[in-house]
C-alpha cells in the first residue's frame, strides 16, 4: 500500500501542476460567481437558483474532470512510455492502476472542496441558513465521481482510445440518471426490451446518490438518505471497475 499511496500523491500533484486543470479551476470560480446572478434574476427563489445552480455546476465540473483524466491519463503515459519507467521499479501493475486511480479521486476530492467552499461562501453572504444536508450532498457527488473514474478507467484501457472512453462513460453516466424509468419500460416491453433490462444491470445507479435532492425537503420532513447503501453501492461498483480494468492491463505488452 506504501506504493500506491506514493503513487496517488505523485498522480495527485501532477494533476494540479497541469495548465489546463487550473484553467478549468479558474473557469469554475467564475461560473459560481456567474450563479449569483441568475440568483438575482430567480428574484424571490435567488437563493434556491443560487444553491441549486451551485451545486449542479460543482457535480458537472467534478464529473469532466474525472472522467478526462481517467480517459487520458494511463493511455497519455503508455503513449509517451513513461509506464515502463514505472513499472521496471519495483511496482506491480495493480499498485500503479490504483495509485492513479487514487490520486485521481484525491485531486477531484480536493476540487470539490474549493469549489463547494467558494460556493458555500456565497450562499452564507446571501442570507443562506447552513444546513448539515449540504455535506451530505456533496458526499454524493463524491461517490458519483469515484464511480465515474472508475468506469472511464476501465474503457480507456479496454477502447484504447480517450474520446471513446469520454463518449461512453458520458453515455452511461446519463443513462444512470433515468434508471427508474429504464426499469419502468423494461417491465411493460416484454420480451422486446430484454436487451434493456440486462443494460440497467450494468449502468450504474447515480441516482442513488443524488442526495442534494434533500435541499429541496424541509429539514423537519425529510426522510433519512440510505448513505450506507450507496457506500456499499459504489464501493462494490468501483472494484468491478477496477477488477476489469486490471484484468486488461495485465494483457498489455509493457
């Protein structure tokens, strides 16, 4: 574990040093500002404009981040063959996936924060009662965005190729939000919708952790969020992820 933890933090480093991570940092302080505008304009909801706008541009942020790096990042370094220098040390292949895979998620982890604190700041100045249910949606973007890392690893390796890894991880990170109704039209399809109903097996289930929705819910009316299930949930999503994505690296010629 010693040297997947040194291989998170270098991975970790790497991604902030990166002239494009911090344009796209940049880039997010600005719209979060840009939401206190449209908060404005909501006039009597300015701050349900403000928080909801915040955080659904936090989560998308988030979710591009981690799935460019994940698409980009292993296939960049065995493209430039830098993977060779890594793996002629004492590193197995599975030490180097999950060092990268981690210190992906740290550095998204780490922009979340920044972001959600820039964001919260506003909230704060703009009269907004803090309400415990904020960190819990930000918990849920966390989660979405390991699993998001996770499946845009494994089809980066399994493709070969990033823009393929970014097109089907976007498409199955969209279809993970209409679960309900995929499983509503399996059930009166038939036999004809078979094909959907193994598919809704495999997208993963992020409305599951959508539980910035419990903003919307009264602090005294809001029923409890199952946050261990979607722990449990994505934990076990991200190992068959990653559990595939090792599978395919071991087959790689380095």
């Amino acid at each position: 574990m010693e040297r997947v933890f040194i291989l998170a933090a270098s991975s970790l480093r790497e991604q902030w040093r990166d002239r494009a991570w911090q344009v796209a940092m940049l880039f997010a302080g600005v719209m979060l500002y840009f939401s206190v505008l449209l908060g404005i304009l909501a006039a009597d909801q300015e701050l349900r404009a403000l928080l909801d706008f915040g955080l659904s541009f936090i989560e998308l942020m988030a979710l591009a981040a981690a799935i460019f790096g994940a698409a980009t990042g292993v296939l960049r370094e065995m493209e430039t063959k830098s993977i060779y220098l890594i793996l002629s040390r004492p590193v197995s292949r599975l030490e180097y996936l999950l060092g990268r895979y981690l210190g992906l998620v740290l550095s998204m982890l780490a922009a979340v924060s920044l972001m959600a604190g820039a964001h919260l700041i506003l909230l704060l100045l703009r009269g907004w009662s803090f309400r415990a249910d904020y960190l819990l949606a930000l918990y849920g973007i966390a989660l979405k965005v390991a699993v998001a890392a996770a499946v845009a690893t494994f089809f980066a390796l399994f493709s070969t190729s990033a823009l393929s890894a970014l097109v089907i991880t976007g498409i199955l990170w969209t279809l993970g939000h209409f679960i309900a109704e995929m499983r509503f039209l399996a059930a009166r399809g038939g036999l004809s919708l078979l094909p959907l109903a193994a598919l809704i097996q495999l997208v993963p289930h992020l409305q599951l952790f959508n539980f910035r929705d419990r903003l919307d819910i009264p602090a005294s009316a809001a029923a409890g969020e199952p946050v261990l299930l979607a722990t449990a949930y994505a934990a076990l999503y991200c190992t068959c992820c990653l559990a595939l994505a090792y599978a395919l690296i071991r087959r790689k010629d380095f």
